[in-house]
C-alpha cells in the first residue's frame, strides 16, 4: 500500500472509531487486515531487495566463481532435476539407562 494510501486509511479508521454499526465494524476490521498485510508486504520487500543487492555484490566480486556456480546448478535446477544432495542422517536417543 502506497504511503498516501495508508495514510488515508488510517485516517478513516481514526475518523470511524466511534462509529457503531455493523457493517462500518467489519469495514474497519478488513480494512485493519488490509494494512497488515501491507506493512508486511513491504517489510518482506524491503528483505528481499537487500538481499538481492548482497548477492550482487558478491557476484561483482567474484564473476567467474558466478559464472561457474551458474553453469553447474542452473540448467538441473531450470529442468526440474536438480543434483542430490547429501541428506543429513538423523540418530535415534539412546534410551537405555546405562
């Protein structure tokens, strides 16, 4: 949600507070969802965009190790047929007493 947008929202819901009645409840209650969804929203945008730009620096610093990486996980991961990795063994706990 745009910064005006939510200004505007929670400008409404400041001005109905006092409101009764039904419908102006559940019209506050989606509208309330609403802008959590949105401040999440950008809070996942915001970790993804710094992210991205961290794994461009690291590309920028190291092009042909990028390079390389690419060309072996790329094409099996486009195709769907990724290498195996190893997978971790899981040990039972002991339960003897001894």
């Amino acid at each position: 949600m745009t910064g005006a947008l939510a200004q505007d929202a929670r400008a409404f819901m400041a001005a109905t507070a006092e409101v009764a009645g039904e419908k102006v409840s559940e019209a506050r209650e989606r509208l309330a969802a609403a802008l959590e969804t949105a401040k999440l929203v950008g809070q996942v945008r915001e970790n993804a965009v710094e992210r991205v730009k961290a794994a461009d620096q690291v590309v920028r610093a190291n092009p042909y190790q990028a390079i390389g990486l690419a060309s072996v996980w790329g094409p099996p991961r486009l195709s769907g047929r990724a290498p195996l990795l190893p997978q971790p063994r899981l040990i039972a706990p002991c339960t003897s007493p001894h």
